[in-house]
C-alpha cells in the first residue's frame, strides 16, 4: 500500500481523498502518537491549527479543531495564515503540535494536511508513518474537563507579520515593490510584513474568495507580477504560492528571478557577511548547473539533497549550515525559521537590493541558468521511472549525448500522479528535444507497465 503522507504532508483532492473523516482520524492519531512518545508529558497539550482560504479548508479545519479537542489537546484556532506562520507561532508560544490545511500550489480543488511538532519542526517519517498506522484506531475518550478546549487567535497572524517585517536585515525605504500574494493565506499577511520593512507596496492576486487561490496569480503564474511590475514602475516584485511557503521574484525589467538566482544572491550576501557557515549552500538536484558554478567560483560549496524542502532541511540540520532551497523557490534560512518561508525569503532578497544599492537585475546576473526544461508526464506509473529497463536505456543514451554539458533527471512526484522529466543542456532546444523525446519514452514504457 502506498504511504499516505508524501514529501509534504498529506494531499489530495478534498472531500475525496482529503476528507473531514481523514482529518478528523489523523488529528486524534497525532495527539495520541506524540502523547505515548512524550511530547505532553507534565502539562496540558495544545496545539495550533491554521489554513489557506480554499473552501474546503473551512470543514477540514473544523475537523482537525474537533479531533483535537476530543483526544484532550487545547486549540489554538489562528485562521487564514501561511504555512510558515504556524510553524513561528507553535516555535512562539511553546505549543506542542501545529496543523495547517493546505495544498499549497496545487490547485484550488486539492488540501492537505501537515503536522508540525514543538519548535515549529515537521514531523519526521517514522512519525508520521506511526500516525497513519494508529489512524482510525478504537481509544479511550476523554470527558469532562478532559476534554479540549478552543479559542480562535486572530491577532496571531497579524503579530507574526509584524514582526518578520521588523526582523529584516535592512530597511526597505525608497523601494517600490509589487507583492502578488495568489489570493493565497499570506493576503493579507505578505503585504504588512513588507510595509512594515518600510517598502511602497503595490499588492496583487490578493482577494481570495475560497475558489480562487492560485487561480492564474502567484508563483506559478508569474506572467502577471512581470505585468504588474512593468505597470508600475517598481524596483522589483514578488510572488508567493497559495500557503507562502515559496517566493519567486521579478526584477525591474520584467525578467523572472527563480529560487535558485534567490538562493545564490542570498548566499553571496551571508558569506560576505560571514553567516554563511561553513560556506555551504543546500540545494536539491533539481538546481541549476549554473548556480553550482556560480557559487563554486565564490569558493561555496553546493551540498545537494533529494527533492523536496523536508530532505534540504535535513540536510541542513545535520550539518549545521545556514542557507538552502528549491528553485520553485522554497527558502530556507535556519537563522530566521523552521521552515521554508516565502515572505521572510522575500524580505531577506528584497533588503539585499536595498542594502547593496543595486537593483535585482544586476544581483542576479550573476547566478546564470543552463538551459533547463522540465516536462511532467501524467497518468504513468511512477514508481517505474527508476526500475523499467527501456527508461534506463533512454536516459543513459541522453546522458552520454550530452556529455559534461548537461544532465539529465527523472523523478516522480512527490505531491501528484506524474513523472518528471528533468534536462539541461548548453541550448534550450537541445534541452527540449531531449527532454520531450525521454517524455515519450516514459509515456510509451510506463503507460504499458499499468495494463
């Protein structure tokens, strides 16, 4: 049977996959699981509960709320806020477990569910796993005073913007920036955190409606923050997801800026300043050649981890290092937060333009991009995508075609049903043909491996 919790949580489309049943069980599972490993041991549990504004976060939330207090765990109930905020706020208050629903990126009919423990840290697997085990399982019920208690804390989003604002490493006076919040959780909250870093903010993709979060806005549509900036006039901009765990950002030319050129300016800025430790940058494989070459030449070594933020963030932990991220633009910066954050990614990108006194364009330029294209094949077997012979053969040919000029990368996902295909190459129409050529063979082989 395949796990339930994937490289981020539990996803899947809600009110199918993602059920209030499912949020309900897991909630009461996790509070059980975290109870009998000592996590309430000497005091009263409570935990922290926060979504994004899809509809369905609505009756999810009220779920996860409900099998919490029944397993006897108090309820923070912090609302609409991004993912990162309820990991600050459970590392804050001294909580002993956080819950967001959200699906992140992914469209607006999909939810999901992720645990943070105390310290605002992600589950690891074995607990997560000891969680989807004890699942639906026959307990004991509390009652009486035993039972949990709710409050709903609408100040708590607002205070952890503030503050991420104030945090940042320079002002942001005289900037003007364009924010495109993907009528996501960060709304509201993505844009005080800027004002209040002192930027001219000029906010876009910020009226959710519970239908419309990620709806052609946000990271994945960046088109309209490069409109929205050229409109404007502004210095930059930035584009958050539907929960604000990533940050792409756009210059003022119009130009995108992915998470790599971010992870690569932010990088140059912490070994100047002699933050960056051990001089090491994480990165997964999915990173551009050209910003390992970048950062080689800056005497920085790039550490690189499976895909997904939870194994660079391991990674980091393990040996102390400061700096790592996706180029989707999950950032992490150990120094500041648990987790990837794209506000305080933002922030921190943002106030290195403001105090270097050079615009995004320049710092940027200095982190090139290897042609890279990358095409999802859906509908396929993905757990094929490392075992079928004739894909191995496909790759290992492609592999010898490019040479040291390009790489080749096949994965599946680790949130939804398709295998990535993954090239660079010294052109962009060399990436594109090998690319779509090994697509077709992943199509072809796999498709025939599920009749």
């Amino acid at each position: 049977m395949a796990r339930l919790f994937g490289t981020d949580g539990v996803r899947g489309v809600a009110n199918v996959a993602v059920t209030a049943e499912l949020a309900l069980d897991l909630s009461v599972a996790a509070a059980h699981v975290l109870a009998d490993r000592g996590a309430f041991a000497g005091h009263r549990p409570r935990a922290v509960v926060g979504r994004d504004p899809r509809a369905s976060g609505e009756f999810l939330s009220a779920a996860v709320v409900a099998g919490l207090a029944s397993a006897g765990v108090d309820v923070d109930d912090v609302g609409v806020v991004p993912t990162p905020a309820v990991a600050s706020i459970v590392a804050a208050s001294g909580a002993d477990l956080g819950v967001v629903l959200s699906a992140s990126h992914n469209p607006m009919a999909d939810n999901g569910i992720k645990f943070f423990a105390r310290g605002g840290h992600k589950l690891p697997d074995d607990v997560e796993d000891a969680i989807e085990r004890r699942s639906g399982e026959e307990w004991a019920r509390p009652t009486g005073a035993g039972v949990g208690r709710v409050r709903r804390d609408d100040e708590a989003g607002p205070a952890w913007a503030r503050a991420l604002g104030a945090s940042a490493p320079h002002r942001l006076d005289g900037l003007k920036v364009v924010v495109d919040c993907a009528h996501g959780a960060a709304s509201e909250l993505g844009p005080l955190a800027l004002a209040t870093a002192g930027a001219d903010v000029v906010v876009v993709g910020a009226s959710p409606d519970g239908v419309n979060i990620n709806d052609g806005v946000g990271s994945t549509h960046p088109e309209v923050l490069q409109a929205a900036v050229l409109e404007h006039g502004a210095d930059a901009g930035v584009a958050y997801d539907g929960d604000a765990d990533r940050c792409l950002a756009v210059d003022a030319t119009g130009a995108l800026v992915d998470g790599d050129q971010i992870m690569g300016v932010l990088a140059l800025a912490l070994a100047e300043r002699g933050e960056l430790r051990h001089d090491v940058l994480v990165t997964t494989v999915m990173s551009n050649l050209g910003l390992v070459l970048a950062m080689e030449a800056a005497g920085i070594r790039c550490a690189r981890t499976a895909v997904g933020d939870r194994y660079v963030l391991e990674e980091m932990r393990r040996g102390g290092y400061a700096l790592g991220g996706e180029q989707s633009g999950h950032v992490l910066l150990l120094d500041h937060a648990t987790t990837g954050d794209g506000v305080l990614t933002s922030l921190h990108l943002l106030a290195r333009v403001a105090e270097s006194g050079r615009g995004l364009a320049d710092l940027a330029a200095g982190i090139p991009r290897l042609p890279q294209v990358l095409v999802n094949v859906p509908g396929v077997d993905r757990a094929g995508a490392g075992t079928d012979p004739g894909v191995r053969d496909a790759v290992a040919a492609a592999e010898a075609e490019l040479g040291d000029t390009g790489r080749v990368l096949l994965r599946p996902s680790g949130t939804e049903p398709l295998v990535r295909v993954m090239v660079e190459a010294p052109s962009a129409e060399t990436a594109q043909e090998v690319a779509d050529r090994l697509a077709g063979v992943v199509r072809q082989r796999l498709a025939l491996r599920e009749e």
